[in-house]
C-alpha cells in the first residue's frame, strides 16, 4: 500500500489509520448499520448523544451494536442550539463513554446550531462552547460553516480540528464553495502544516468525498450519504475508495487546467509522409 494511505490522521491524542469518518443515524435498522461501518473502513465513528438517539424504537441500545475494541467513538452535540446545552451534552457523552472504556471520552465532535431550517452552525454560540470546552480538557473538534475568519478564530480557541462544511447537513449537495474550503486550508494550516481540517457535512456521493481530499483536506466526516444512500453497503464501499483515490490524486498533483489542447503523443520523433 501507498505510505501516503497509510500515513495517520492525528486528531489531538487520537491516530487514525482511516481518514473517513462516518455516523451512525438515520440508517434502517442497527443491523444495517453494523454492516455498513464495517465496510467503511473507518475506525471512529460518531454517535449522538442525547438520550432520545441513543435508541430505537425497540428500546436497544445503539452501543449493543458497535464494537468499542474495533471503534473509537466521537460522540457529537448534534441538536444543540445554545452553547450552554451543547457543553452539557458534551460533559454527558464524556461520562457515557468513561463508563464503557472507550478512549473517545477525551473529545466531542461540537456542533451549535443557529436554526432548525439550515442547520447552518452558530459561529458566535459555537466559539463560545469552543472556548469553554477546552477549558474543561476537552479536544474539540468544530462542525462550522466555510467562513475562513470563523475557521481562524476556532483554531485560536483552541480547537483540535476545524471541519468546515461542504454543504448544509444532509443536503446532499457536496462541496459548494471550494475556493472558501481552499483559503480555510491556507489560513489553518499557515502555522501548522500538520493541523487537520476536516471537511464535515453535505456528501452527496462518492466524486464528492473525492473531490473534498482533492482539495487537501485531511479527511471527510459524513453520516446522511451513506445511511439513507438506495444501497449503504454499496456506498459505503464507494465512500471508502474515494477517500483513497482522492488523498493520493492529492499528492499526486494534477496537471495544469488549459483552455486548448495537448497532444498526448510526441510530436518529434515522427517518420515524414513518404519517408521509408
């Protein structure tokens, strides 16, 4: 294998040998779900943590069905809309995980929602629980919109990782504006090489995933693609792959847009009409 699929995604004290991070909502059954994290590839997997997704209509619990020796978990503040509830929830996952043993109680994946029509985050509430966050021991890693200032100001408070969004969660529109994900990769990583930005919400499909690594950034984080996809082990699959294809077309370098053509074959070297 390549040495730049197996070099590690460091996320604060967590190393991944995945960069694809994938959820675990919305998918038909538990069962699916297993199946479908499994062929991902991905070894942290994010998990809500407010009570009432934790689980299912049956009353199982959705830890019955992840195997915490294979994954780690990032629990996320997913519906949360105020930086005092996201904090808490934040402090209840930690305790939820500390009582399993898993290594995922160190950190939380924030978000701070501004409205239940975008789901677009709260730049202001979301440095404010970011702040707060650290302060407590917390990684924090930073569901926010493509605003390169928002981005920088995250970093400054101390967040783990910044993962901009590609497009609104769940909207399936992929990567809207690459040329803000560009400058948020520039301003982050103008200090820091090594910080990792992660690209978080709007997969559509597997291109976009690709085309998210294209750009640079160092994972993709995505949840809707994969559970409500026509075939989620099939995506799911896909999704993996394109991750892969897209960090090494990344390092490859592609060659230069041109506006005419390029002869693929040489020129030179040619045997003139005639000539024997």
């Amino acid at each position: 294998m390549s040495a730049v699929l197996e070099s590690l995604l460091v996320l604060g004290s967590h190393q991944l040998s995945s960069r694809l991070i994938v959820g675990t909502g919305k998918y038909a059954t538990f069962e699916l779900m297993q199946e479908c994290l499994a062929i991902s590839g991905s070894d942290v997997i994010t998990v809500a943590v407010r009570r009432e997704r934790l689980m299912d209509a049956s009353g199982r619990n959705i830890l019955d069905f992840i195997d915490l020796d294979r994954y780690t978990i990032l629990p996320n503040t997913a519906g949360c809309f105020t930086a005092d509830e996201a904090v808490r929830t934040a402090r209840l996952g930690r305790e939820i995980l500390s009582s399993v043993g898993n290594p995922g109680a160190s950190w939380v994946k924030l978000e701070v929602l501004g409205d239940k029509k975008t789901l677009l985050p709260d730049p202001v509430a979301t440095l404010e629980a970011t702040r707060e966050l650290v302060a407590d021991g917390f990684e924090v890693l930073c569901y926010t919109t493509d605003d390169p200032i928002t981005a920088r100001r995250l970093q400054e408070a101390g967040a783990t990782s910044v993962m901009p969004a590609g497009s609104p969660i769940g909207s399936g529109q992929g990567i809207l504006n690459p040329n803000n994900i560009r400058i948020c990769l520039e301003y982050l990583k103008e200090n820091d090489p090594n910080y990792p930005v992660i690209v978080d919400a709007g997969v559509g499909t597997a291109s976009d995933v690709a085309f998210a690594m294209e750009l640079g950034c160092d994972g993709v984080l995505l949840n809707t693609a994969i559970a409500s996809a026509q075939d989620p082990k099939r995506m799911a699959e896909a999704m993996k792959l394109a991750c892969q294809a897209g960090r090494l077309a990344s390092h490859a370098g592609r060659i230069p847009r041109k506006l005419y053509a390029t002869a693929s074959s040489p020129e030179t070297g040619l045997i003139s009409p005639g000539v024997r």
